[in-house]
C-alpha cells in the first residue's frame, strides 16, 4: 500500500479528510445555522418559572434553537438557567 494511500485512509478514519483535501477550498461547503430562532441574544422576555412570569434577558441560543440561556432580571447569576421555548413568551 502506498504512502499517499494509507494517509488518506488515515484521514478519512480520523474526520474525512481526504475528502475535504480533494476538495477545492471554493467549492467546500459552509456550515451554517438554517434555524430561524424566535427570540434572539440580548432580547428581553419573560420566562415562566413555577407558573410565574419573570422579565429575563437571553444570553445565550443553541445552535438548532431548542434551548435558550436565560438571566431573570433582577435576580442572582445563580437563577442562570436552560430553558425551552415553551416557556418564553
């Protein structure tokens, strides 16, 4: 087996590279978020918490939007919490 062979072995098995070094860096596909979220980073809300509404703000979304990291205003950094969006309006 050859040398070139056994590294592009080597690379597929470790992440694919042989098929991105194949690959024209123009023609490579970018990542990118395609969920549209419905609320966004720096936005106010409210976050219902045992059947109350508190104003927040959002600090942080995944990626795919299922989860949003939340600060109540007001309120120790220790009330930080994941929450879903069924539980903002």
């Amino acid at each position: 087996m050859t040398m070139i062979r056994i590294l592009m072995i080597a690379g597929f098995l470790l992440g694919g590279f042989s098929a991105t070094f194949a690959m024209p860096e123009s023609a490579r596909p970018t990542p990118m978020n395609t969920a549209e979220c419905d609320y966004d980073v720096a936005q106010t809300v409210q976050v219902q918490w045992k059947g109350k509404w508190y104003e927040a703000q959002i600090l942080k979304v995944k990626d795919d939007c299922s989860q949003y990291y939340i600060h109540y205003t007001g309120w120790s950094d220790s009330w930080d919490e994941w929450v879903t969006p069924d539980r903002i309006k």
